[in-house]
C-alpha cells in the first residue's frame, strides 16, 4: 500500500492478534486510501469481533470509515460484560470447542454445538439463522460477513475458556437444567422412565432422575457429580453481586 498513512495503536487485549512490532504503542500504517478501517484492522489481524470501538483523533468512528492521512487510531477491546442485543443470548460452538460446550449446556445456558466439520459457510449460516454468538478459535470464521455475531476464545484449556465466556458476556446460568449431550431442556423423571438406561448398580442407589425433554437421555448424581459440582460452583462464584 502507498496511499495515506495513518498511525494505529492497539489496545493490550488484542496484542495476540497483531506482530510484536505493533505491540510497543502507536506505529505507522500506509493505507490504499480506498478501504475502510474494518478492513485495514482486519488486515493486520485483528477480528472485528474483538474490536469494541474504533476512536479516530479522540472521536469514535464506525468500522466504515475511511482513514484519512494523519489519523489516529484506536483499536479497543470489547468492553465486559457484553451487551448482544436483538436475540436471547445463545451461543453456536465449532467442532474443536466440545468440552466447552458440555460445559455451558451444564450450567444451563443455550449452546449449540457441532460435532463434526461442517465447514464455515454453514457454520456462519446457522449462526445467522437461529441468531447465535459464534465461538470459535478459528479467525477466518469469525471474519465471515454473515455471523450474526462472534467472539474469539483466546485458551486452549477448557476452565479458562469457560470463565472467559462467562466473564465476556455474563449468561444468566440455570444449573442442571440442558442435556449436555443435545441441549434439551431437562425434566424430572422417575426409575420407572428411565429403566431402560440403567444398569443393576444404577437401579439401587439411585432414586433421584432426570430426562432430556428432546433425546431422552437419563441423568442421575452418579460417579462424576461431584467433579460436575465443582464447575457448578466456580461458575456461580463469578457472577456478579446481585447477579
């Protein structure tokens, strides 16, 4: 490029998007003076879903602008909690996210998940059709147009990454509520229901069952209860007071 040049700084929260080079503060970018600043930001890496404003010479300005020569940019981080209006916040997750998808299906809160690679024009589809966050690892899928809205998830490790989408956008939890399998909503059952599920063991020390409303899979406190309690419980300390 050889057109104006502009100045960008980009906030700490997004250092992992961008070369060292543009870690240290404000530095020089020449622009082709035709594309806007969404693109010269994703150009260098950064993906919009990430952006929470962009503030050019102290003025916030849409992802439409056009850097002008001399300009000063601001790329922000989303702010938190984060606010996605126009649908009841529910999320869409990639094949590569599937621990973290049992567990917000755990806490009750509205996760579809793809098991297999249905590849992202399908991904980013479902995601606009049924209005669902997109979380993914993968920025080329949150690059695509037609999400109808998206999120990085910055760890490798599943604690973290459940904390840090609990954190980002503060899901109202409904503990024990959704299948972790399909997400159907959970309802109370009796052994008698669920009989079919159970083996001898399960039969006599267990009295207390749920069943999913949509693929009838039984639930019951079996051996890994208490390990589920403690995200349970990690998950309820992090909401806000009041919350």
């Amino acid at each position: 490029m050889n057109g104006p040049e502009i100045h960008v700084e980009v906030a700490p929260a997004l250092h992992l998007f961008v070369p060292a080079a543009r870690r240290g503060g404000a530095t020089a970018l020449a622009t082709d003076g035709a594309s806007t600043l969404g693109h010269v930001i994703e150009s260098l890496g950064v993906p919009l879903t990430e952006v929470g404003a962009l503030v050019v010479d102290d003025r916030e300005v849409p992802v439409s602008h056009i850097p002008s020569a001399g300009e000063h940019v601001s790329v922000r981080a989303v702010e938190r909690p984060q606010r996605v209006p126009g649908a009841p916040l529910r999320f869409l997750l990639d094949v590569h996210l599937g621990t973290l998808a049992r567990r917000l299906r755990l806490l009750g809160v509205d996760t579809a998940y793809e098991s297999t690679d249905i590849g992202d024009p399908a991904l980013a589809a479902r995601s606009a059709a049924e209005k669902r966050v997109m979380l993914s690892r993968d920025r080329g899928l949150l690059r695509r147009r037609e999400l109808w809205a998206g999120a990085f998830v910055y760890s490798t490790r599943p604690d973290d990454q459940l904390q840090d989408v609990l954190d980002r956008f503060a899901p109202e939890l409904r503990p024990w509520t959704r299948c972790t399998a399909c997400n159907g909503l959970l309802r109370e059952a009796t052994k008698e229901e669920v009989a079919d599920q159970l083996k001898g063991g399960t039969q006599r020390s267990y009295d207390v069952f749920a069943q999913c409303t949509a693929c009838g899979r039984a639930y019951w406190k079996g051996a890994h209860h208490e390990q589920l309690e403690v995200v349970v419980e990690r998950a309820l300390s992090m909401r806000p007071q009041g919350g």
